[in-house]
C-alpha cells in the first residue's frame, strides 16, 4: 500500500519543532497560514502567558487571517469530535493542548484575543518604540508617512 505524502512534509513537521526558528516561504494556496496557524498554537500550549508567543507577518490582512484562524481552531477544539483531514485533525490537537493550558492558567484567550500576538512587522515595531519613548527618541507618536521627501531635506 502506498501512502500519498505532501511534497514538503518533513520540512512541515520541522516547522513544527519548537527548538528551532523558521520561515514559510511559498506560493499562495501552499498552506502557509495553516502552518503559521499550527507552529503557533504549538508554542501557545507551552508558555506561562500568551503574550510570550509573537508571529509578525508583512500585512494587516496575513495578521487578520492568522488571528482568526487561531480563534476559529480554539472554538473547533471546543468539540470532542476530531476531524478526519490529518492537517485538521492536527490542528484541532494543537488547539486543544492550548484550550487546556488557557484554562490552567486562567488566560481567556477566546474573550481576550487582544492577549494574542499577531501583528505586523510595523505595528511591532511601533509597540516597541512606545514601550521607550525616551530611548527611541520619539517626542511623540511615531507615524507613517506615505512622502517623506520633506524629512529626508530636514
């Protein structure tokens, strides 16, 4: 009997590793949020607080999908029915080890999502800047500017 395997499995459970650091690098409809959503869940069910757990992508909307893939695989987990796709299954597994971890330690992840971190490279940053406003030497807010030709003559 032959088993059909997914061309880049064994660097798939790699990702899934959580000594080693990775990135997903892929064509669209690849399966990189899926596994974002996987690694994720996996270091989630292994920390103290959630806020220990960061994944930054380049775009608000990559970090949308990803929160809400999050969210929906902890409601998924909240049945007892597993579901019969291997990547699902392996999913709703992992979201279940958090579920259990979350309510150990009393996180609320599920009506406290803002405790979830999933941003941008820019919005990151940005939080960093306002954690040392003195250091990052940002009299005020940091903002985007879309022409910074004027700064750049400053």
């Amino acid at each position: 009997m032959t088993i059909l395997t997914v061309p880049d499995e064994i660097a798939r459970r790699r990702a899934l590793d959580p000594a080693r650091s990775f990135i997903v690098q892929a064509p669209a409809g690849a399966g990189k949020t899926g596994l974002l959503t996987q690694r994720y869940l996996l270091l989630l069910s292994t920390v103290d607080r959630p806020e220990e757990v960061l994944a930054i992508t380049f775009t608000k909307k990559a970090a949308a999908e990803m929160r809400a893939r999050v969210l929906a695989a902890l409601t998924q987990a909240a049945s007892d029915t597993s579901p019969l796709e291997a990547h699902e299954k392996q999913t709703w597994e992992l979201a279940r080890r958090v579920r259990a971890r979350d309510a150990e330690r009393g996180w609320h992840i599920e009506e406290n999502p803002g405790r979830l971190g999933i941003q941008t490279i820019d919005a990151f940053c940005l939080s960093l800047t306002r954690q040392m406003p003195l250091l990052s030497r940002f009299g005020a807010p940091p903002m985007i500017m879309d022409d910074a030709a004027e700064l750049h003559r400053e």
